[in-house]
C-alpha cells in the first residue's frame, strides 16, 4: 500500500533518481504545491489569419512563487514527467480547464477549442480516458470545446495502445493535435492512419524561416503533407510579422506565437476575446 504525502507519494520511484539535492528540493516543493493546488493555467491564443479571428487557445501551466516571480514549466514538467507527478499534475490542470470553460460559456466568452498538453507518460495510461469521461460528466462542458496536445514520443512506444486509446478519446467527441511536429520520429504511415486533427508545426522550423531556406523548405512540406492528408495544420513561436505573412503565402492560415500574443493570465481572456472579435 502507497501513501500519500510528500516523500512517499505513490508515483514517486526513488530508484529513477541520482541524488541530486537541488532536484529532490524542487521535487519536494513540486509535490507541496500539487497538493496546494497551486498551479495556475495561463492562455495563448491561436490566430485564424484567414477569418482574421481567434482560433482557440492552449493553457499553459505556471507556477506561481512567492512575489510576482513564476517558475517555467520547461523547469518543473520534465521533473515531474520523470517521476510521475506529472499525471495528479495534469488532473488539477483539467479540473481548472473544464471550471473555467464551464464560466466563459455562462458568460458568453465565445472562442474555438482550448488545448491542453498531455505528457506521454500520462496518454500511455488508460485512466485517461476515465478521467476526461469524469470531467465531461461534472462540468457542462462539451468535449468539442477541448483539443489534447501530445507529441510524437506519445505514439511511437506503444502504436497499437496509441491508435486505440485516440479512437476512444475522439469517440467522446475530443480533438487531437500533434506538438512539436517535425522534432520526433513519426512516420508517415501512422499519420495516415492515427486520427490526428491537428499538426503543430515545432517553432525550431519557424524561428529562422525568413533567412534559412532548409527550415522554408521543410515548413512548406508540412503543410503541404497536412493539407494532402486532410489534417490542420498551425505554425507555432511566430514572433514577426515577416514570419506570419510568410506562412500565409505557404498556405498555413492557423498561427500560435508572441506575434499575436503571450500566455495570458485567466482574467485577461475575456477581454482579449471581446476586443479580437469586435
Ligand atoms: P509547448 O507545448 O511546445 O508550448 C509552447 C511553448 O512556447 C510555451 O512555453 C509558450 O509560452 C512558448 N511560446 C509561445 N509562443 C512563443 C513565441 O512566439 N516565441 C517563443 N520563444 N516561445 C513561444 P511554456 O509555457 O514555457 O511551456 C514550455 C513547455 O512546457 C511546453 O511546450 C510543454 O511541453 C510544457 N508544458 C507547458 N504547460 C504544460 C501543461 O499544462 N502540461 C504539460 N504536460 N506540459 C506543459
Ligand atoms: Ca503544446
Ligand atoms: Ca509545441
Ligand atoms: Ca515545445
């Protein structure tokens, strides 16, 4: 039997680890916030260039310190993947995402899908699935309104588990998106045959897309593969205006990044949508 609480939490696998003080000290600290619930989903519009409108969302976690500093889930998420706390992480995170859809739809706030990250570790188990049925019972939240973003990594361990747990979750009436795309080692076959609604184009071919002809020319295919099989495809970490026309001449007319805007703190949203749809 596993009990909770800080240095025995039942997904911590102290086998994983070298004793590193600083990471253990951030792991103690990371398994005190979750049980004080103190993450924080943050959004960033995903821009519809063609209806000139807001697309959607992706909620991004924060964590909030002490003061007006806020630790980097590029610090924290990689921890917790490693030792399984990412997954009673992920369970608030989507308790806070279904509460808040459930007020903007009372409210009016009228947008597209927000998507939420989920880590491979957590997709490979089938309690998602569970889990998401839940919250579909406890909110007023049609699974519509709600994308899932997984990488590649996600899918290629265990295809077969991948292609059936996505058939589940999209039978419930979910959208899947593919994070990061380009980056992973997916091969094309499964693309044709996974049920994936979405390609995210990984900011590592957006950042130079101006100058460095390669990084066009690898951009221009994916949408070009998107487009042939059907699927949506939005560019992520479009920072420049150069950057957004030029996807727009490739045929790209979803874009996500500083140029249009940062993660936004949850009151913010309301205002942003009302203001972008004016
Ligand atoms: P990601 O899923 O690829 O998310 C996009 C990241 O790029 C976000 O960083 C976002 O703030 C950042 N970004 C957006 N536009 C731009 C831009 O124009 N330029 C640049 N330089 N960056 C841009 P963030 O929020 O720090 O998250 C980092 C990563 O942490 C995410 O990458 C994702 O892998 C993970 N993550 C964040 N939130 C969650 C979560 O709730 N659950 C899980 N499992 N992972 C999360
Ligand atoms: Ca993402
Ligand atoms: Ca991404
Ligand atoms: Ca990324």
């Amino acid at each position: 039997a596993k009990k909770m609480g800080h240095n025995n939490y039942q997904f911590f696998d102290k086998s994983k680890h070298t004793i590193d003080p600083n990471t253990l000290s951030k792991e103690s600290a990371l398994f005190r916030a979750i049980e004080n619930d103190d993450f924080q989903l943050f959004y960033q519009p995903k821009y519809d260039v063609n209806k000139d409108q807001i697309h959607g969302f992706e909620a991004l976690v924060r964590w909030p310190q002490e003061g007006s500093n806020i630790i980097s889930p590029a610090e924290f998420i990689p921890i917790a993947e490693q030792n399984g706390a990412i997954i009673p992480l992920t369970l608030l995170l989507m308790k806070q995402l279904f509460k808040q859809l459930e007020i903007w739809r009372s409210q009016d706030v009228n947008f597209g899908k927000v998507a939420i990250n989920i880590s491979a570790l957590h997709f490979q188990q089938s309690s998602l699935v569970e889990t998401l049925t839940e919250c579909l019972t406890n909110y007023d939240v049609p699974a519509r309104c709600v994308e899932l973003e997984i990488t590649e990594s996600a899918m290629m361990d265990n295809p077969e588990f991948a292609q059936q747990q996505m058939n589940r979750l999209k039978a419930l009436g979910f959208t899947i998106a593919l994070d990061d795309f380009g980056t992973g080692h997916s091969s094309l076959g499964y693309l044709k045959r996974f049920p994936i609604d979405t390609l995210k184009i990984d900011r590592s071919f957006i950042k130079d897309i101006v100058d460095n002809e390669q990084d066009r020319n690898i951009t221009a295919t994916i949408i070009r593969l998107a487009k042939y099989l059907n699927i949506d495809v939005i560019a992520e970490g479009v920072e420049t205006k150069a950057q957004a026309y030029m996807l727009h001449v490739m045929g790209c007319s979803y874009m996500q990044g500083y140029y249009y805007s940062r993660p936004l703190h949850v009151d913010k949203v309301a205002e942003f949508v009302n203001k972008s749809n004016a």
